[in-house]
C-alpha cells in the first residue's frame, strides 16, 4: 500500500506564525491608530484597564529564543496480511460429467406437478368444506335466530304478565284504599251530621237574632220608608213652629206697639181745660167745644175696642195652630 506522507511540525508552527502575523498586520492597518502629536508635544501611554496597578519603575525586557530539536511523527502502521499455509488446487469439470438435464429432470418435474396438482386438490376440498361450513352456519343462524325471536316472543310474554300482574295488585291496592277512604268519610260524615245536628239550629237562630236573615219588605221600612216619614214629619213640624214663632213675633210687636200707643196718649182732663178758656169770651165756641168733648169720649172708646177687634184674630189663629199640632202629634202616635 501507499505510504501517506505527513508534513513535519516545525514548518506547521512557522506557517501557523505566519499567519498569525499577517492576521495582526491586517488588523493594525485595519484599526485606527492615534493621530501624530502636536509640534512640541508627545504621546503618554495611559492605563485603560479595570483595575490601575501602579509603576514604579520599568522592567528591563529582553527578547530570547532558542531552538528545539525537530520530532517527527510516527508512520502510520501497515495493514495484516497473513502469510499463505496452503496449496491452490483446481479441478476441471468436462460437459456430461456430472448429471443429464432431461434424464434428471423428469422425477422433480413429476415432484412440482404432484405437489402442484395435491395442492389444487387440496384447495378444492377446502373450499368445499368451507362451503359446507358457510351452510352449516347459516342454518345454525337461522336455528340461533328463531330461538332468539321465541326466546324474546317468551320473554315479552313473561313481561305482560309481571304488567299485568302488577296493574292487578295496583288496581286492588287502589280500590281498598277507595273503600277504606270512603268508609273514613262516611264515618266522618255520620260523626259530623251527628256533632252538628243541634249546632246548625242553633247557628241559624242566633244569626236570626243578630239580624242576618229578616223580612225584605220589613227592613225596606224600617230603612228607607220610616226615615223618610221621620223626616217629613219633622219638616212640617219645623215650618209649623216656624209659623207660630212668627205669628208669636208678630203679635208681640203689635201688642208692644199698642201699647206704647196707649201709654203716651194725652189723658182727657188735659185736653178738657183747654176748651173752656175760649168759652168765656165767646158763646159759639163752646158749643163746638163741648160737642168735641163729646166726640172725644167716643172717639176714645173706638180707639180702645180697635185693639180688642185685633186681638181677636190672634187668639183664633192660635187656637188653630194648637188644634193642628195635636192633629199632628195624634197622627204620629197612629202611625
């Protein structure tokens, strides 16, 4: 096999530096670098670090190298090839030497076709038996399935009779529970007729006592007629004493009247002595003057029969009134 030839490590290392220096030449060009200081002036080298270190003085620094013996590597170790122990051989084999097609043949075509033909056979007889199967089958379904259909037809039957069963027990739980209910109220009614055969007279009397049932035509009455009459009756009655009072007032007012007439009247001395003066000097006058005195007694009498003439009316009207006051009061006491 070919041998693979390695580079050696000392011209690695030096093409390695190369680049290194090439790479830190590219970036120094690539970087800014400080402006040239003013004319008169010069550049400090100031510390950027994090942390400031003081410099006392600076350290002498001197530049060595030395040179190392070169290492190769190691060569990569050849493949293992056993070394031969025997001998080749080889043996040539002529046409016909080993076997006849046709001859040979015949027994593994008979073999194919045997089995071919047992095969066939056999797949004939299993889709027979498979058909005979699939018909056994279907005849177990149908059996299957006409004992289900009785086995459900039993069922339903046994179903309608457990209904069945049951609405019966329900119907007579029901109906002695209607007759125990009914015999419950037919002894609560018998109870209740017999409890409230003397309360139910008793009711009616005493409401008839408080006046809840009574005579229609008796409270139209007691209610609207007797009230009414009440009322009329006392109307008349106010307007009669109405009357009198006034009649009274009247009376009253004509007899002070007259009497104040008679109270300030001249008596007859006074108008007498008057008359006689003139007399003595002439004769004629006193004839006219006895002649009035004559007439005045007369005069007078008229005046004093005047009031009794009046009087008379008031005492009839009076009386007329009295009389229509009993009537009335006779009246109510009728009614």
């Amino acid at each position: 096999p070919a041998q693979i030839i390695q580079p050696s490590t000392l011209g690695v290392k030096r093409h390695r530096r190369a680049q290194k220096l090439a790479k830190r030449l590219t970036e120094e060009q690539i970087r800014p670098g400080t402006p040239e200081p003013v004319k008169g002036r010069e550049h400090v080298y100031v510390q950027t670090e994090l942390y400031l270190e003081e410099i006392s003085d600076r350290i002498i620094e001197i530049d060595g190298e030395c040179q190392t013996d070169e290492f190769l590597d190691r060569p990569p170790t050849p493949l293992f090839i056993p070394a031969k122990t025997g001998k080749d051989v080889a043996t040539q084999i002529e046409e016909g030497e080993l076997f006849d097609f046709d001859i040979e043949v015949k027994p593994i075509l008979e073999v194919l076709v045997g089995k071919t033909v047992e095969q066939a056979l056999l797949e004939v007889m299993e889709e027979e038996e498979l058909a005979q199967l699939l018909s056994h089958q279907r005849a177990f379904a149908e059996l299957r399935n006409a004992e289900f259909a009785e086995l459900q037809r039993l069922e339903e039957q046994d179903r309608r009779i457990r209904e069945e069963k049951e609405r019966r027990r329900l119907e007579h739980l029901e109906k002695l529970r209607k007759q125990k209910e009914t015999a419950e109220k037919i002894a609560a009614r018998a109870f209740a007729q017999r409890y409230l055969a003397d309360l139910i007279p008793s009711v009616f009397n005493n409401l008839h006592d408080s006046g809840f049932f009574y005579d229609p035509v008796e409270r139209d009455i007691e209610t609207v007629f007797l009230p009414w009459l009440m009322s009329e009756v006392e109307e008349t009655l106010q307007k009669k004493i109405l009357g009198r009072t006034m009649l009274d007032s009247l009376i009253r007012v004509v007899v002070e009247k007259r009497l104040d007439e008679f109270r300030h009247s001249p008596p007859s001395d006074q108008k007498e002595a008057p008359a006689e003066e003139p007399g003595a000097t002439d004769g004629a006058p006193e004839v006219s003057g006895e002649a009035d005195a004559a007439d005045e007694p007369v005069a007078e009498e008229e005046e004093t029969d005047q009031p009794v003439a009046e009087e008379q009316p008031t005492d009839f009207t009076s009386s007329q009134l009295e009389e229509q006051g009993q009537e009335a009061t006779a009246d109510l006491e009728t009614e």
